[in-house]
C-alpha cells in the first residue's frame, strides 16, 4: 500500500485491513500539468522498481534526448506515468501484487479477491472525517480489539504507535489530512495533537456509547485520553449533536460501501451534473437523504443512491 502511494501520487488518509478484506480512505490529486521533474519521476519509479532497473530507464531517456527525440522522452515516461494519481491503476496494482504476495507464501495459485472493489466519492469535511472514523473502527465492530489504537493495522492503530517518524509520521499526516483538510490543512504531522483529539472524539462516542462497552470508558478515562461522555457535549462541529450518531457509527453503514457520492447535498448534486447521463431522464437530482442506519446523519450527510434497507 505505502509502495503504491509512493508510487502513484495518491495519499493514503485513514485505512484499515482485515482477516479478510480492508478499507482504505484514498486521496487522488489529479496528474500535475507540467511534467514531472526527472528527480520526482526516478524517485516514484524507485518506490516499487529496483535502482538497475531505474537506472536503466535513465539512460534510454538520457540517449533519446540526445538523439533530439523528445517524443521518445515522454513515451518512455508514458510507459510508467498512466499508471500514476489513478484509482483504478492504484486498487488493480496494490491487489495483484498482494495477490502474488499471497499465493507463494501460501503455495497457492489463482484468483484470490471475490469481487472488484467499491469505491465511493466522499466530499472533504464532516463526510472524510465521518469515514475515517468509520474506517478506524472496524475492528472494534468486529470484536477483535476493544480500543481502537489497540489494533496494529489501520492508520489510528499506526498513527498512535508507530511514532512521529517512518509509517508513524505517514499515518498521522494522512488523519490530518482527513480531518482538516475543509480547514486548509495538508500532510502536517504537526497539527497530529489536535487531529488526535478530533478523531477520537468520533470514535470515542461510539466506544462510550456502545452497550457492554462500560469497560472501554473507563480504560479511555484511566489513559487521559478523552472520555466520549465529556467530548460529546463539547461540539466543535466534528461531531454531530444527535445521540444517534453512535449507531451509525458503529454500524457497517451501507451507504459507506453502496453509496457512490457521500457529502453535503450541493456536493452529491454537483457529482449528479458531472455524470448526468448515466441516470434516467426522469431523475431531477442526485441527493438522497440517508435512511436506515444512517439516518442519524440525514440533513447532514447525502448520498447518490436511495438505499433503504437497514444492514448492521
């Protein structure tokens, strides 16, 4: 995953993998319009290629501008750069190179992953940091761990043990990221104390409110770190003042997976305008308002498709 987003551009924002499947929150900046500079562009092709093979690709652009060919040039650059600041490109590589991965150290052959992925598009703000939360809290939901910076892999689990340097340094930049970003904020480890707040505040209430939990409140109290009973009365607009955002929360919503377009009801309709066409002539917009599980978020967050069934 790391190897990929050195690779292609993209930044990793929250994720978190599972016996079986994982999530992850993906940022994708859209390919910058001047070229790449070659030091930018060696040093991507150095995340998942060797230096011989780097150094190879070097000198068959080095003779191509000598040759006065910069056609050549930015065909060999080609070969590797329409694989970058992709989605598609990100998912089919990361999943097939697990796949390898996976069948030599199993002794196994063949497919491994049952379906395509699913992605959804989710609108910075309330809906990314909403997200990032749900993400971090899988393993909570799944009863594998009952704090979620007990859990090794996800981006909290990473972010809280891994340290200010290395994977540590990257989850933390890429919480920030999903937290802050409505605020103008980028990869800033440094604004991490303030983001920690914020994203346990989200999964904190769920943690505090969840019934057979009383355990997990009192280890959040015992640690200092913020007891959900007392964040949930301070609202700073990273929470909802709804009781009923723990549930949500705390279940695997169905919209996080099927929804297509999460956001603000303007955001989920401008996605609508840019893709218009692939909906019946008989369809007015494109916000729906959550039902179900998520209904504590309706008025708050929308969704593309009008899912109605309540799955835990």
């Amino acid at each position: 995953m790391r190897m990929q987003e050195n690779f292609t551009g993209c930044r990793v924002l929250a994720y978190c993998l599972m016996s079986n499947h994982f999530h992850i929150l993906l940022e994708v900046p859209p390919m910058p319009e001047d070229e790449l500079a070659d030091d930018v562009f060696f040093g991507r092709l150095r995340a998942i290629y060797s230096e011989a093979f780097v150094a190879e690709v070097a000198r068959e652009m080095r003779e191509a501008r000598e040759a006065g060919r910069e056609d050549l040039v930015a065909e060999i650059r080609g070969r590797y750069t329409y694989r970058m600041n992709d989605l598609s490109e990100f998912m089919k590589t990361l999943l097939q190179r697990f796949t390898r991965w996976f069948n030599r150290t199993h002794e196994r052959r063949g497919t491994l992953w049952e379906e395509r992925f699913k992605s959804v598009i989710v609108e910075s703000g309330f809906a990314a940091r909403t997200i990032a939360a749900y993400i971090d809290l899988n393993p909570v939901r799944a009863g594998m761990v009952t704090d979620p910076a007990a859990y090794r892999w996800s981006s909290y689990g990473e972010a809280v043990g891994g340290g200010s340097k290395g994977w540590g340094k990257k989850a933390r930049e890429g919480l920030v990221r999903a937290c802050l970003s409505d605020r103008g904020a980028g990869f800033e480890p440094g604004k991490w104390s303030e983001v920690s707040r914020i994203h346990r505040r989200l999964m904190g209430i769920a943690l505090g409110r969840r019934r057979g939990l009383a355990e997990v409140d009192k280890q959040v109290s015992r640690s200092g770190l913020n007891a959900a009973e007392s964040l949930a009365e301070n609202d700073n607009g990273t929470v909802l003042s709804d009781l009923g955002m723990p549930a949500m929360l705390r279940c695997r919503v169905r919209y996080f997976t099927d929804g297509a377009v999460i956001g603000s009801r303007d955001f989920v309709n401008e996605a609508f305008a840019g893709a218009r066409e692939r909906f019946p002539a008989r369809r007015r917009d494109g916000a729906r308002r959550m039902r179900g599980t998520g209904a504590a978020a309706a008025g708050v967050l929308w969704s593309m498709r009008d899912l109605r069934t309540d799955i835990g």
